[in-house]
C-alpha cells in the first residue's frame, strides 16, 4: 500500500510510490450497454449496485460487454497491486 508522510513543521508530503502512479480509466460515463475498465495492475474488478448488492467480479475481464442492469448508479470498485479505487457511474 502506497503511504504518505507529513512534516509537521511544514506542507511538505510524499508518496513513495508517486512515480509508480498509473491511471486507471473506466468509461464511458455514463455508459449504456457496454463498459471499459484500463489500468496496469488491475488484480479483481468488483461492481455493487446502490443497496451494496455485488453484481459483478471479475480478475480477468475488465471490459463487460451487454450490461442488462436496470438503469441507475453503480460502484466500481478496481482492487490494483497495492491500492483500491472507486468510481461511480451512471447507466442509462
């Protein structure tokens, strides 16, 4: 896990991971029938629906073809090597 530090004398901070950074992309937004998920690292993609319901995981398929979820927000959720994001997205 990336880890950031503080001087308490100052507004200096690092990450000693920063150039490690790599985006992670999830598209389009909103989407409709189809979703991309890119990034390096990705380990598990996980997608809840607004009542915490999981209704997709996934380790190897990070693009999901054919969504047939009702209309609304979504939680994704991208589990990478050493570090978690989230996004909300709407589908319509």
């Amino acid at each position: 896990y990336n880890s950031i530090f503080s001087n308490s004398c100052g507004q200096n901070f690092t990450n000693d991971n920063f150039h490690e950074y790599k985006p992670v992309k999830v598209f389009p937004n909103p989407f409709n029938n189809n979703l991309n998920i890119e990034g390096e690292n990705i380990e598990l993609v996980t997608v809840f629906d607004l009542y915490g319901r999981e209704i997709y995981s996934s380790s190897k398929i990070f693009k999901i073809d054919n969504i047939e979820w009702k209309n609304g927000i979504y939680i994704v959720n991208i589990k990478l090597e050493s570090s978690l994001k989230s996004f909300k997205l709407i589908k319509y």
